[in-house]
C-alpha cells in the first residue's frame, strides 16, 4: 500500500511528505495516524531537531477528503465536532507543542484545513505559484483547524473575514506582503531552500528555540506585564544551558557556536 506520509530522516532533521498527491494531499484517517505518529517519533528521537512538512505533486494540502463525508453514502450527517476532535484539533495541537521548529514549505495549493494545518506551523515558506484558500465557504463550513485563530491574530478581523466568507485564493506573494507566512520562494527554489532552512535550524539552540516558540504562543494571550515575566522565567532556563555558555563563549572566540540543543 502506498505511505500516505514519505518520511526522509536527515542529519537533525526530518523531512515530511503529505503523500495523496491524487487528491491534492486531502486528509484521510490513514494520513492522520500516519502524521500524528511521524510527529511523535520526531519529538521522541534526541536527534531530530526540526521538521520540514511539505507536500507531493502540485498541492501541499487540500484539507479533508471530501469523499469521504459524501452526504449520499451516509444514513445521518458526520458530526464533525468529533471528527475535527479525533483529527485536525490534536494535529495543529501538536504542532504547535511540538518543541523544535516546524517548517511548512507550501509547493502548491493549501485549501481548507489544509491552509491551516500550514499556517499553524512555525515557518512557513511558500512557492510563488502557491495558494491559500479558506474553501470551507464552498462547502457551507466555517474555517476551523485553528483558521479563524491564526488568521484573526496575522491579518487581522478585516482581511480574515474577507478571505474566510469568500474562499478567494490568496497568493503565496499577498501572504507574505500580509504578514500571513514568512517568504513567498520561486517555486524552483523552494524545496533548497526549506532543507537549508531545516539544516541551520536542526544546528540551532533547540532548546532556546522551543522556549522562543512557547513565549511567542504565550504572547498571544498574555498582557504586556505577564509576558515580562514569562520572558524572564525562560531566560533562565535558558541561561543554564550548556547552549548559552557556548554561545557566548564562541562570540568572544570568533568562532561559530557549536550547539547541542539541549536543555
Ligand atoms: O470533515 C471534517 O472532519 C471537518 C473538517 C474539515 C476540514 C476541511 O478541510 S473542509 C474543506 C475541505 N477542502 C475543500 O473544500 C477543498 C476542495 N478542493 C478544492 O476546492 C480544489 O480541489 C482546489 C481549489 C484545492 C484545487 O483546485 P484544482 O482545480 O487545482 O484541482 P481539482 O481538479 O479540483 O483537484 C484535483 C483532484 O484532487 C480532483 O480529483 P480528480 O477529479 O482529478 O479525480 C479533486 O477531486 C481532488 N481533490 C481536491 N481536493 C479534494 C479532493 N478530493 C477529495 N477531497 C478534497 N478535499
């Protein structure tokens, strides 16, 4: 049976394919498990530091399979509370706990949840001939998978709104002018850059990286004063590692730091 997830460990890293490139790499339960538990084994494995999450053929993600919620093959409506609870909610959950950087290198169109599962990872780049598309709209949906979160907090309520009620694509160009993603990439140059970007992180102060991702998700909820502290109680986690004493150390040797991301 073909994997619906191509799994490409490198050194400090590991590269994850959404493999339906029939179906634009829509999710099905099997794409589920087979991500949640690649996920997993990155967070578990001392050597992964990063992940790059990127899709096969000309889409990165369609969003769920809608072949399977066809309303002429069921006796009564799928409750989709349960579905985005079993499915979508702990995905993009893990994603964001997932302590080292998540790249999404976004090669073609990212629909539906598929945009957001994108969006809810830590960089994301994107190819120039790449769309997001809040396409919950044309199926009678509201965005979910964190959507109206992420979107709302990046964009703001104006532009959320229109792209949420419209289902227009957006360009991966527009999304970085907006602020939505990172950088917008020539679609040739993508996939070198992503790796790059996943090898320097992988090298990075992992630890010190995680905490920098917590604080920035901390920073969404807390006020000013809050977040002065949570900066300070991490600083000095971080100020304990073996990281921070090389760093500093190879600053005043000029030299690059040899990091071991631990904490
Ligand atoms: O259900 C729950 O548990 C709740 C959670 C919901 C989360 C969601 O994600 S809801 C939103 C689901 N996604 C969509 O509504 C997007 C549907 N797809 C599209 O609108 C279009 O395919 C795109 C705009 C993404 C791309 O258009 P285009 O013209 O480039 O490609 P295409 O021809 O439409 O698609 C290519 C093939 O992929 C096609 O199959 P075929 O005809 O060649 O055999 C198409 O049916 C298939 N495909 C694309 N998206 C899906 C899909 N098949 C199943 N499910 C899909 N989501």
């Amino acid at each position: 049976m073909e994997e619906t997830v191509l799994i490409d460990r490198r050194e400090g890293y590991v590269a994850l394919t959404l493999n339906r490139p029939e179906r634009l790499n829509a999710f099905n339960e099997t794409m589920h498990a087979a991500l949640k538990r690649a996920l997993h084994d990155a967070a578990d494995d001392p050597a992964c530091r990063a992940v790059l999450l990127t899709g096969a053929g000309r889409g990165f993600c369609a969003g769920q399979d809608l072949a399977d919620r066809n309303p002429a093959t069921r006796s009564e409506p799928v409750d989709l509370a349960r579905t985005l609870d079993t499915f979508f909610n702990p995905l993009v959950r893990q994603i964001r706990a997932l302590d080292m950087p998540v790249i999404a290198a976004v090669n073609g169109v990212a629909a539906g949840a598929g945009a957001n599962v994108a969006l809810c990872c830590d960089l994301i780049l994107a190819a120039r001939s790449a769309t997001f598309i809040q396409a919950f709209c044309k199926i009678g949906l509201l965005p979910d998978a964190g959507g109206t979160w992420t979107l709302t907090r990046r964009i703001g309520e104006a532009r959320a709104k229109a792209l949420a009620m419209t289902g227009v694509p957006l360009t991966a160009d527009e999304a970085a002018d907006w602020g939505l993603i990172w950088r917008a990439v020539d679609d040739d140059a993508l996939m070198d850059e992503a790796h790059a970007l996943a090898a320097s992180l992988s090298a990075g102060p992992t630890f010190a990286l995680a905490l920098t991702k917590q604080a920035i998700h901390a920073a969404a909820t807390n006020d000013f004063d809050a977040q002065l502290d949570h900066e300070r109680d991490a600083q000095a986690r971080a100020g304990r590692t073996a990281d921070y004493a090389e760093g500093v150390t190879a600053f005043l040797e000029k030299r690059p730091a040899r990091f071991t991301g631990q904490g």
